[in-house]
C-alpha cells in the first residue's frame, strides 16, 4: 500500500490551491502599486484636466459653444 490510497486527487487540489493563492498576491500587490501612484504619487498619468473634460464633452456634442467658451472662461479665472 502507498499512502492513504488518495492517489493524485489531493495532490492536484493543493497544487491548484497554491497557484490561486500566488496569483491572488500578486494580482493584490499589483493592484496596491498601481493604486497609489495614481492617487497620489504626484504622477499625472491616467488623470485628465478640467479644460480635456470640457472639450471632449463639446466634441462629443454634449454642450454648445456658447457653453463651452463659457465654461472655459469660468475655469481660467
């Protein structure tokens, strides 16, 4: 007799097991870098002004040019 006669069914679940839990860490981990130095690493990447969100909203026709001049006049001063 080899064991306690469970053959390879076990063996796979902790093999199974071990790789969620190494790729879980290191998805956290990933998750945790690229979280902080978006937030507040004084990076700019991903983070768009307040005049890009304006002409992309009068790009799409989301408001007129009347508005937009406006809005954009507001946001300098």
């Amino acid at each position: 007799m080899h064991g306690f006669g469970f053959g390879f069914l076990p063996m796979i679940f902790i093999w199974f097991f071990w790789v969620i839990v190494v790729v879980g860490a290191i998805l956290l981990v990933v998750k945790l870098i690229s979280g902080s130095s978006a937030s507040g690493g004084g990076g700019r990447e991903g983070q768009e002004t307040a005049e890009e969100i304006l002409k992309q909203r009068y790009a799409r026709g989301e408001i007129t040019k009347a508005e937009y001049d406006q809005m954009l006049a507001d946001l300098r001063r």
